[in-house]
C-alpha cells in the first residue's frame, strides 16, 4: 500500500534570513503546520548588486518537485526577479499547482497584500509622537514604483498633521534593496548633511 505524503508548500524567497522575510517565513511555517501542511523552502541569495537573482533563482527554483506540492508562495522579491518569478507561474500552471504571491499585485496570480498606507502612517506617527522625532530623513523604493509613492504619501500626511517641515531632497532613493538602501546611506553620512532624529 502507497503511503500517503503530507500537503506541501513551496515557499520562494530571496535571502529571507534579513529582517521581516524571516519573520514572515516563520509565521507561514506555524500557519501551515497548524493548517496540516509542510514548508518547503527555496531561499536563492541576494545578487541584486551583481545582478545574477534571476540566473541564481532560477538554478534554485527548478529543485521545486511539481507533481509533490500542493501550492506555491512567491515572495514580493522574487516577483522583483522577473524572468524567476514567471517561470515558477508556468511551471504552476503547467502542473495545475495554486501559486499565490505576497505584497505583489499582479493581474497574473492572486496576491496577499499588505496595508502599506495606514501602517506606514502608524509607525511615522509612532516616532513622532513616543520618541518626539521632529527631523526626518526618507529612504524610499524606486522613484515611480507604487509602493514608493504610497509610503512616501502616508509619511508626508504623518508629518503634515503635527506641523513638521520636510523637503523632498531629503529623499534617498533606495531601490527596496539592501545593498542600494546601504549605498544610499553612505552617501548622505558622507555628505555631511544634518543627522535627523
């Protein structure tokens, strides 16, 4: 008689080992397990500098046994890695596998998004308010990108409700990437602009 395997769940990410990626690994890893499900993690390394995400992602990625998962989870980084991210959606497709992604809407698959609006606006209301933050500097995402704008817009309501002053050339362009939001920095502590609060 064929034992029967556990429903499994492939988890995509980049270098989910830095800040809240691996905090939300851990809360789908509980949920999961609390749902009946195993975790399978596929996590390629961050090559943003380099640009070698998708060729490395890709190489990890294919280790994904299609015909042995029950659903797939494409993290918003991963959906940054283009060519990455739509062949896992073929490969879905393909096996008929459910894929979702997270924080990435796409008219392609369903996406689990977060509230960047209010949230962002509670944690710029939180500096000011708990820990009396008056000067600010913002390091956001790609100029145009929507999430960019949608967090530079709450941060910018934060500020205009308690009366502080801000100017857009205080604004560090950072890409939502570790290794350009660091280069961002180093940039203004060597300018020898005013430190904000």
């Amino acid at each position: 008689m064929k034992e029967s395997r556990p429903k499994t769940i492939a988890v995509c990410t980049l270098t989910c080992s830095f800040g809240s990626d691996f905090e939300m690994l851990q809360g789908i890893c509980i949920e999961a397990k609390e749902q009946g499900f195993a975790t399978l993690v596929f996590d390629a390394p961050e090559n943003y500098a380099s640009k070698l995400t998708d060729k490395i992602g890709r190489g990890i990625f294919k280790l994904i046994d299609y015909e042995n998962i029950d659903g797939v989870i494409i993290s918003q980084r991963v959906m940054y890695a283009s060519q990455t991210s739509k062949e896992i959606i073929r490969l879905c497709e393909k096996h008929n596998v459910p894929v979702v992604s997270l924080n990435f809407p796409d008219r392609q698959i369903p996406s689990v998004c977060f509230d960047d609006d209010h949230s962002f606006e509670m944690m710029v209301e939180h500096l000011i308010e708990k820990h009396g933050c008056k000067k600010f500097r913002f390091v956001a995402g790609p100029k145009d990108n929507g999430y960019s704008i949608t967090r530079l817009n709450a941060f910018k309501r934060a500020l205009e409700r308690h009366n502080l002053q801000f100017d857009d050339s205080e604004i560090m362009y950072g890409d939502f990437w570790r290794i350009p939001a660091l280069q961002r920095m180093d940039e203004f502590f060597a300018s020898g602009a005013p430190m904000p609060d």
